[in-house]
C-alpha cells in the first residue's frame, strides 16, 4: 500500500508545530518537523498575535520538507479559536489579528445584553458566554473605532486566514467559525442580526465549508522559494479543539473527553447540539465537530495557571521541566488549599503566583509558601473542577457517560491523570498526547478518500498509539475533598 504524507500544522496561543503523519497499512507514524513559539505581541496597551511571524515558521516546515524530499500529499491548518484578521477589498491583510487575551472585551457581555438579551443570544448560538468571543471582539472593535474594521471588507478566522496567505484563497470552516459565537449550530449558517446588533455588517463573513474542503494550491511563489511544490491546503477542522475530539481513540459513544492544555475542554461529542434551560445554565456551548456532529462542552482554565506559575519561577532562576514539576506536586502536602481555576482573576493576572497567594487568603486558606505547594494547589484544583464540570455533563448527556478520555499535551501528566481519575470516581484514557495534530491529518486523510468515516478514524489511531488507563483510588478520601473544594469556591 502507498505511504501517505500530511502535513500537520497546529497553532496553539503559546506555542505550534509541523509534524508529519505518515500513513500506511492502516496504522500511522508522527514526526514534529519544527517547533516554534507563538507569543502575544503588545503594542500601545492592545494586544494582537504576529501573523507573519507564525507565516514565516510556515515557511521554514515547508522548507524542511523539502530539503528531506518527503513527498507531501497535503496540508491542514488548525489553531486556538475565536481569533480573526481583518481584510480590506483588495485583499490585504489590515494590521495583525487581536488576541483574545487583549482586555477589550471587558464588561462587553452586559453591554452587549442590552442590544440582544442574553437568553436570545444563547439561543440562536449556544455558545458559553465568554467575553473573547468574536461576537464581543467585533462589538468592542466597532466601540474603539478600530481602523482595521472599519476598512475590512471581510473577516477570515486565524486557519483560514493562513490557509489563505499559504495559497491566496479564501474560504470559512465551519469547526473555527462554530466558536465565534456569530453561527446557530442548527442551521449551520451565521445569525446575521447577532452582527447587526453589534454594529457590523453580516457581509464580514463568508459562507461557511466543512471540515476536509479544499481551499487551494500553495501558490506558484511560495512552491518555489520553499521547493516543495504545488501542495493542496485542506480546511481541516481548523478549530484546535475540534481536530483533538475527532481523535479521540475510541469505540463508541459512551466518553467524555477532557482536551487538556493551555484550556482544558471537557464534554462530550453529540449528534445534535443542546441548547436548554440547564445547558444555559451551566454556559455549555455547543461548537462545531467534524461530520456536522456537536462538541458540547465546556471551557476550564486549564494548564494556563502553571504555564504562568512556571514562567514567574523560571525569571526567578528556577526554571523546572516538566518532570520536575510532576515530582515536586507528589511531594507536597495533600489537600491543604484548593482555587476555582476560573476565577476571572487567573484569567491575566500580572502575576499569577499573586493571584494564586491572594485568592487563598481571602478564602482564609493557608497561603502556597513553596513552588510546590502552588503546583499541587493547582493540580488538585483542577481535577475537582473536572469533577464538579462532568457532574454537569452526566446530567445532560443523551447518553450515558462511562470514562474520560484524555488527549492533548496534558495527558502526559500521570499524576493528574490519576487525580482525575479519583476525583470523578471513572477510569481515565490517557493519549494520545498528540491528538490535535492526528485529528488535523485524519481529516486530510479522509479527503484523500483514506478513511471515510470518524469512527473509522477513531480505530486507525487506537490501533496506531499507545493509551494508559488510571483506575479510580481513594474515593472516599477525594468525596470529601470534593465537599471541601465546592465550600472554598462557593457552589
Ligand atoms: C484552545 C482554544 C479553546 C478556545 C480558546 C480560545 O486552544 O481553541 O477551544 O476556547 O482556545
């Protein structure tokens, strides 16, 4: 059987990468090709991501490629979500896309509120209300003037608008676009009076594709200056999340997943979106799967507290690997302060060990003395807050939940995993690690007529990678944690 080659790229807020899935005989190998930061770029208090840095890095993935004479068959985009440039008539880029993280949007919701009611806007969307979510961005940018906007003729969210620099063509993927808070994951069509409401017209966004589209050819310049030819680009499941479900090594419908990095997803793929009383309640969101499937889920401050943590310790002199970390959590005293990961105060605190050290002493909790005590502090917090989210998930699964899978770069981490494992009370699937990455080259695999379904997917990489399994330990002992944990944040 041929060997096949995609190329993977996946952008996350921190950091992306190239790697290359090799295809043959049913089963897949992986290779990263490069690696590279993606940091947020502050220029006069606003705060936006270098897009032609990360097309840059694009590049030189080609470039490597070429130089290995590795014969790609095609190339698939997948980064964060929410995110978009703005583009004028002519189709130049205007300035860099804003960050998510840029604070903007603050206190946009309620305003937003009293244009569209909340409950109406949950119902046409069902997605969480966050406040990054394009729908507030755009609000607020047509608030602050932003020239950008007011010279765009159109909006291209952060895989489609690289998939357009790599090849000059443009095009809306529905798994990226489902996040913006702008679609009825119904209809699958964007609410053009959600942008109305907000100021913009509903001519900003294009007409939506699915996931496994062609968008185009490299162009003639860039295939000759990287040397790597005319290569298709593929509008996988651009949105990150959604190439991590679609890899989720599993047999049938009966998991969650907690997809878990910088965010930690947790939900639960369905065949139609949930848009009810509790879902609303519980600010579920319903954002877009592959094969028109729904991923309800919900967004938990994830790795970002550590990833903060560790970059304070590291200007301190104390930079740990990750190894380190796992081992000082496992040597710090058990159960002694707990945080809500998603108080709004983590979300960017000038100093995070700060806000960490703050929250405990207002919750009149003993303060984190050690680095260790601030990473157990966090793991433990977390793998409660898993508890208290898939609580929720159980109650308004159409069917029932019996494990959680555990992919992305945080699955890794076996100490959390078995956290995880004890506070929830169901066994835990670790791996794969590299899911996002593998979900993105599946779904080029499957426009290239190599699988056709994603449960077809799904049992290629059970049977390409390797999973480990953590049995629920001392439940007793993390039921009354739990009871502790929900008294600290107040639920
Ligand atoms: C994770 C993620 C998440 C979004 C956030 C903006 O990388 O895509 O699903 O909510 O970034």
């Amino acid at each position: 059987m041929k060997k096949h080659n995609f190329l993977a790229f996946d952008i996350g807020a921190t950091s992306g990468r190239a790697v290359l899935v090799s295809l043959m005989n049913g089963k897949f190998e992986m290779r990263e090709l490069h690696r590279f930061p993606n940091n947020l770029l502050e220029l006069h208090g606003k705060y936006y991501w270098n897009i032609y840095n990360l097309y840059e890095e694009l590049k030189k993935s080609l470039s490597l490629c070429a130089r290995e004479d590795i014969p790609v068959d095609s190339i698939g985009i997948d980064t964060w979500g929410v995110d978009f440039g703005y583009l004028a008539s002519d189709g130049s880029l205007l300035g860099l896309p804003r960050a998510y993280r840029d604070p903007y949007t603050e206190g946009a919701l309620e305003e937003y509120f009293r244009l569209v009611p909340r409950e109406e806007v949950y119902r046409l969307t069902g997605i969480q209300f966050m406040n990054f979510n394009s729908l507030f961005q755009l609000f607020r940018a047509r608030k602050e003037d932003f020239a950008p906007l007011k010279n765009a003729e159109e909006i291209l969210f952060i895989p489609d608008l690289l998939s357009y620099l790599l090849t000059g063509k443009k095009v809306c993927e529905y798994t990226d676009a489902s996040t913006s808070q702008l679609l009825n994951p119904v209809t699958k069509q964007f609410e053009p009076s959600l942008l109305e409401a907000a100021g913009v017209s509903p001519s900003i966004v294009r007409q939506v594709v699915m996931p496994g589209t062609l968008v185009g050819e490299l162009t003639d310049v860039l295939a000759e200056e990287t040397g790597i030819g005319k290569i298709p680009v593929i509008a996988v499941a651009g949105h990150d999340t959604a190439s991590a479900v679609a890899a989720v090594p599993a047999r049938d419908e009966h998991f969650a997943y907690l997809s878990s990095g910088t965010w930690s997803l947790m939900g639960i793929e369905t065949e139609q979106p949930i848009i009810t009383e509790e879902s609303y309640r519980n600010n579920f969101t319903n954002e877009g799967g592959i094969e028109g499937t729904t991923r309800f889920l919900k967004n938990i401050t994830g790795m970002w507290l550590l990833e903060q943590c560790r970059k304070e310790w590291e200007k301190a002199g104390r930079a740990y690997a990750y190894s380190e970390i796992v081992e000082l959590a496992g040597q710090a005293a058990p159960f002694v302060r707990f945080v809500d990961p998603d108080d709004p105060r983590f979300a960017n605190p000038t100093c995070m060990t700060k806000a960490i050290a703050g929250y405990c002493e207002e919750t009149g909790q003993p303060v984190p003395e050690m680095d260790a005590d601030f990473i157990r502090c966090i793991f433990e917090s977390l793998a409660l807050r898993y508890n208290e989210v898939i609580r929720m998930l159980k109650g308004m699964a159409p069917f029932r939940i019996d494990r959680l899978h555990v992919i992305g770069g945080g699955s890794k981490n076996n100490l959390l995993n078995q956290f995880t494992a004890n506070a929830i009370g169901m066994p835990v699937i670790a791996g794969p690690s590299e899911a996002t990455a593998i979900g993105n080259s599946m779904v080029q695999a499957r426009s290239a007529g190599i699988v056709s379904t994603r449960w077809e997917m799904r049992q290629l990489i059970a049977d390409s990678i390797q999973t480990e399994t953590f049995l629920p330990q001392d439940e007793t002992v993390w039921k009354d944690v739990y009871d502790r944990y929900l008294q600290v944040v107040k639920r």
